[in-house]
C-alpha cells in the first residue's frame, strides 16, 4: 500500500512536470516569433531594476492596500513554497516529515509556515472581497468578461483552497502525535509548531486514528495535487506572472520613458533620400543587399509577429489588474483606449497564431491580424502617448510601445491616419511646423508688439 | 512691454565669427501660437535681463517631427531630424534650451541617434541655473503668496525626470505651491500629447484637459503654473469651459518669473 502511493505520487510528479514543460516550451516558442530587439546591454542595470520592482515589490506599494495584501500573499507563497521539498520527498521516499531532523528550526520552519499561510489566506479573501464585493471599478472593465473575470477568481478560490488544506493536514497531524498515534507520534516529543492550526483542533476531536489519518492523507495529497495542477494551470492563465515578472523586469526598456526607438527600416530609407550620390535606379551590389532590398521591411505592426520578443514577453506578463487602464487619460474620459486590452488582445492574438502552429507545423494564414480583428483603430488614435500606463504598471510592461508600432504601421503602410493629423503631417512636410505657417514667418514674433 | 526685442540669429552670429553661450530651440508653438509667443517673449527678456548670449535659428528651424513621430509617421519625422540635424550640426551647436517638453524629449532622446548630439536642457532647468550662478534673481512680486499648481507635462515630469526645476522656481517667487492629487510621476496628461493637438478626440464622456483642469480646480488655485505651451493651451482652454477665466490665470513659469520682474 505505501509503495502503491509512492508511485502514484511519482507519476503525478512526473506527469504535472512533463506537462509544464511542455507549456514552457510553447511559451518560449511563441515569444520568439516576435522579432529581435537588444535588451541584454547594461546587466547590472537590469538586475537592480528586477531586484527593486519584481523581488522589492517596488512599485507594487504604489497603491498601498493592494501593495501590501500582495507582499503578504507573494512572501506567503514564495516561503510556503520551501515546504514543498519535504513534501516532495516524503511522497517520494514514503517519509513522513523528513526534515524534521532539524529539531528547533523545523518548529520554527512550519510554525512561520502557518501563520504566513493564515496571513495567505486573509490577503486572498480581503482580494476576493474588494473584486466582487466591493466591485473596485479597475475589476469591471468591459475587457474583465467570461475567461478573464473567472480566471481571476479561480486563482483566488485555488489558493484559499491550498492553504485550508495546508493547515488541515497540520491540524490532523499535529491532533495525531497528542493521541501518540504510530508513524506519527515521536519519542522527542511534538515535531513542527502549530500556532494556527491547533485552534482546528476542537473541530476533529474525538475523531478516531484511521479517521484522523484519512484526513491527514487526504488533505496532504489534495494539497500537492492542487500545487501541481496550479503549476500547470499557469500557461493559461494570467497568473503567469509569478514567472514571468522577472524576465520582464529584466528585460524592460531603460531609456527615459519619452525616447521612442528610432525604426531602422525607415533610417536606411532617409539615408538613401538624403545621399545626394544614391542611384534610385541602380541594381543592388551584391546578393545580401539584393535579398534585403527584395524583401522590404514591414513598417511599424499589424499582426503579433511583427512586434518585438519583449513586447510578446509583455503580453505573457500581464496580471489584468488595471492599473495601467485606471491612470490612462483616454480611459478615464470615456474613450475605448484601455492600456491593459492592448495586452490581453495581443496575448489572446498570440495564442491563437500559437495554435495555428501547432496545428498546421507552421503559421497558416488565417484572414486575422491583431489589427481591426483584436485592436481597432478608434482605440489607436484615443493614446496621448503619455507614459501614465508604462508608468503605472508594477511589473514593468509597456503597452505604449504596441500602440505606437500600430499606429506606424497605420500611417506607413496604410496612409489610415485621422484626416486632420493628414493635414499636420502635410504642413510639416511642406512648411515645417504642424499649422499652416510659412517657415519664412518663423522669427515674425520677435517683431511683434 | 511694448518695445521690440532683439532676438540674434546664428546666421548672424555666424557671420560675426562668434558662437552664443547657446541655442535657444523656439518650437513651432512657441513661433506661431499667439499664446506661446507670449513664453516665448517673456523666455527672452529673461535670458537678455540675465546677460546671456544666445542666438535662435529662425527661419531655419523646423519641427523637430515630434508629432510626426508619435502619430506613427516614421518617415516625416527622421527626414525632419536628418534636417534639423545638418543645420544644428552645421553651426556646431552644444547648447540647446527649449520651452517646449516635446522639442526637448526628441532633441534630448531621439536625435543623438540619427548623428544629432547636444546637451539638451528645458527652460525650467535653465532658469535654475542662471539663478544658482547668481546671473539672475527671482523675487514674488505680484505672486508672492499666491496659492498656485504646477501642472507637469509629460514629456518633462514623466517621461524625462524633471519635476523639480519648476517647482523651484515657483517656490522662489515666495508662492504657496499646492500639488494636485496627481501630480509628478503619476501626472495626468492635458490631453495633446502625442499628437492630439491637432486632431479631434475619439468619442468619449468628457475630454481630457477638462478632467485635468477639474483635478486642478480641486486645489482651489488663484493661478495654474505650466511648462508646456501645449499644456497651456489645454489648460486655458480647461478653465474657460469651467468659466474661471477670469478668476485663475494659466501662465508658464517663465512668464511668471518675467511678470513679477515687470519685465
């Protein structure tokens, strides 16, 4: 019987691993169809940046309820965490409590294990509250619909889920070696410290050993099981955060907020423009420049694989939780423009060409892009490119710059501009300022009286 | 304040075989918006008050391509900047101060890499200077004790770090400086960046700047301080769809610092 459970719990290992990666892998695959950009200059740069605002939690404190309920729940999650080595080797060895060998510390250990997994749980249902109670306007959002409104709250009711179980098996355990129950009572004494969980103790007293070890049992193995199909719950979820807010933070862009990149494709073009000796008409020199010169660069981006790895990066990043929409000026004024659609419907388009992949060993053309079918124009043009969303985000993603490449894209290749913006570009191009003033009339203003 | 004020260009400083201590970047707004023309004006009495050579293009400046490049036109903006950039480069500027955030962001960020590098600062900044080199001196004068709010463009608070050089100097005309309730690096726009200036809204409930203007009223301010001239624009228009024109003044920081001067 425990070399039955044994193997069983090696081959839910085996099988929730196996399937992780598997989604890692598709996760890896889809980011890179978007095109290079260098984001690996200045290492100690980056490292600060992931320390201070993806480990410090920087910017999440920003709005201070929220910040610290998080830290609780992400310091909860990431020490409860540790339990999950002796878990993993007494489901595989068939131990119970392997490392409580440690005496002192290992009371310590499970004992800050409890509280913080109270403290888990409190953070979580004060989140449940302020999403369907208190219904925080950020929450309920035209995009916050079907999959994303009960994605949110699956993770919620998961982790409530794990943490009950967390301190039930504590309880039954700790109820257990009172009763000096075999496999669990220690000539030593109590092993573990059980501050939360003995006030669960009035609830199974009374209940008979085989009772109280079917409960231990269940809850330790609906615990691990749950902590598995979480593992794998995460690809399709926004919760992916958890991973991925450190790659992000790495990776983000280091410039002042206000500098755009400056499109290559479109240098090379004004190069050859303002070279007085270029030959409009002259046959490419060699075979690399004539394949490059055959394949014009797409400017700016109508479809996912045209944006850059970092912005599908972005995409996988985001939590949904709004912050970048609840500071957007065309948001708050009523306009379509919502910073944090932009990241779900490239994430959402992004999938969706992932699937085609799949399906089809490489992209099929499907009649779809991620312009018009996911983005719209009105949503495009609503964006003061003020930064408020770059800003306002606490893990580092940058909705701006997808809204930018699309606009290009929308300017460059389909002359779609607003016609009063047609008109500015004209008298940029003509008279040098966005109004309809000759360049001669420039200095009129120091002759004004 | 009616004489004509002597603004040199760098043709003629060129021609005299000198070079000014730097350029003034005067901007489209600042050149043809008869509102900015007003900063623009008050910029330069400050700057001839404080003894500092300086020179302007003028008619050979051109947009910096800033709304071009954030409507998503690419191409319009980098054959601006390869312009501007063999002008500026032709007369060997270093030096370059603007009353404009949006020139300032594209000279500072976006030119060096299309082969334009200069030390880049906004007026704010340079006014700072001029007071803590002692060449200039900031009283209150018909401000001091007013209670005022700086409204930060993004492209200066935000998107380049600068928020504290006009609040000094707000601080130096002995104002009652009040912030909004968002304020610095969680500014709200005024609603023209990034090109909406020059078009209509997308359909919404209300339009930006009047929203902005509400979280400024909120302060209950005898005057808005901006740094941007299309800021002012936006805000001034804010408060006339409020009907307080006549109780809150919008005046950029410059023009305050002139004004309590009565220069």
């Amino acid at each position: 019987m425990a070399i039955l459970s044994q193997i069983l719990f090696v081959l839910a290992l085996i099988f929730a691993i196996y399937f992780f990666i598997r989604n890692v892998k598709k996760l890896v695959r889809n980011i890179k169809l978007g095109k290079t950009i260098n984001r690996r200059d200045q290492p100690s740069k980056r490292f600060k940046n992931m320390a201070m605002v993806a480990l410090g939690q920087s910017k999440m404190v920003k709005r201070p309820i929220a910040g610290i309920l998080h830290i609780v729940v992400y310091l909860g999650f990431v020490i409860i965490n540790i339990e999950m080595i002796e878990i993993v080797i007494d489901g595989i060895f068939g131990t119970h409590r392997v490392l409580s060998f440690m005496g002192g510390f290992y009371d310590f250990l499970i004992g800050s294990f409890e509280i913080l997994a109270l403290l888990v749980l409190v953070g979580v249902i004060v989140f449940w509250i302020r999403r369907n109670v208190i219904r925080l306007k950020r929450f309920w959002a035209n995009e916050m619909t079907s999959w994303p409104k009960n994605d949110a709250n699956n993770i919620l009711y998961f982790e409530m889920i794990l943490m009950v179980l967390f301190l039930t098996m504590n309880a039954a355990d700790y109820q257990l070696q009172l009763v000096g129950a075999d496999h669990y009572a220690n000539e030593a004494g109590i092993i573990g410290a059980f501050p939360v969980s003995q006030f669960l103790l009035p609830l199974i007293d009374g209940l008979s050993i085989s009772s109280l070890i079917f409960i231990e049992r269940t809850a330790w193995w609906l615990h691990i099981l749950g902590v598995l199909f979480f593992l794998n719950y995460l690809y399709y979820s926004k919760h992916l955060h958890i991973l991925l807010a450190f790659p992000n933070t790495y990776f983000a862009k280091l410039q002042p907020q206000g500098e755009f990149n400056n499109l290559e494709a479109v240098k090379n073009e004004v190069a050859l423009m303002m070279d007085p000796n270029a030959d409009p008409f002259a046959v490419p020199a060699d075979d690399a420049s004539a394949e490059s010169a055959a394949i014009p660069d797409k400017f700016g981006a109508s479809d996912v694989q045209d944006l850059n790895w970092v912005q599908l990066l972005n995409s996988y990043t985001c939590t949904e939780c709004g912050r970048c929409t609840a500071e957007c000026p065309a948001n708050q004024t009523g306009k379509k423009l919502s910073p944090r659609k932009i990241m779900m419907d490239t994430r959402d388009r992004l999938e969706e060409v992932g699937k085609n992949i799949d399906k089809n060993g490489k992209f099929e053309n499907d009649n779809k892009q991620l312009l018009n079918d996911y983005i719209t124009k009105e949503e495009l043009w609503a964006c003061t490119t003020c930064n408020a969303c770059v800003e306002a985000c606490p893990i580092g993603i940058d909705p701006l710059s997808i809204i930018m490449d699309m606009r290009r894209y929308l300017v460059m290749e389909e002359s779609a501009a607003p016609n009063e913006l047609n008109i500015a570009m004209g008298n940029i191009e003509n008279n040098g300022a966005p109004w309809p003033y000759n360049q001669m009339d420039r200095m009129n203003w120091s002759q004004e009286k | 304040m009616t004489e004509e004020i002597k603004v040199p260009t760098m043709a003629e400083f060129l021609s005299q075989g000198k070079a000014p201590e730097v350029l003034f970047w005067v901007g489209c707004a600042g050149s043809f918006d008869d509102r900015a023309k007003k900063i623009t004006k008050a910029f330069v009495k400050l700057l001839h008050k404080a003894g500092v050579e300086f020179a302007v293009l003028g008619t050979e400046e051109s947009c910096t391509g800033d709304p071009a490049k954030r409507a998503g036109n690419e191409f319009l903006f980098q054959m601006q900047a390869a312009m501007n950039i063999q002008v500026l480069n032709g007369y060997e500027i270093k030096k370059i101060v603007t009353a404009c955030p949006h020139c300032f962001n594209t000279l500072k960020n976006e030119y060096p890499d299309l082969g334009g590098n200069y030390e880049v600062i906004h007026h704010t900044q340079f006014l700072k200077s001029l007071l803590e080199e002692g060449r200039m001196t900031v009283e209150g004068g018909k401000f001091k004790g007013k209670r005022i709010t700086f409204h930060d463009p993004c492209y200066l608070g935000r998107a380049n770090g600068v928020f504290e050089a006009p609040r000094e100097l707000l601080q130096k005309l002995e104002v009652e400086l009040v912030e909004m309730r968002k304020c610095k690096k969680a500014g709200l726009c005024c609603g023209a960046g990034g090109a909406q200036m020059f078009k209509e809204p997308e359909p919404g409930n209300k339009d930006v700047n009047i929203l902005r203007t509400e979280q400024a009223l909120e302060t209950q301010p005898d005057m808005i301080a901006a740094g941007c001239p299309f800021c002012n624009t936006m805000m001034t228009d804010g408060v006339k769809n409020k009907n307080k024109e006549n109780d809150i003044e919008v005046l950029d920081v410059a023009e305050m610092i002139a004004q309590a001067q009565d220069l």
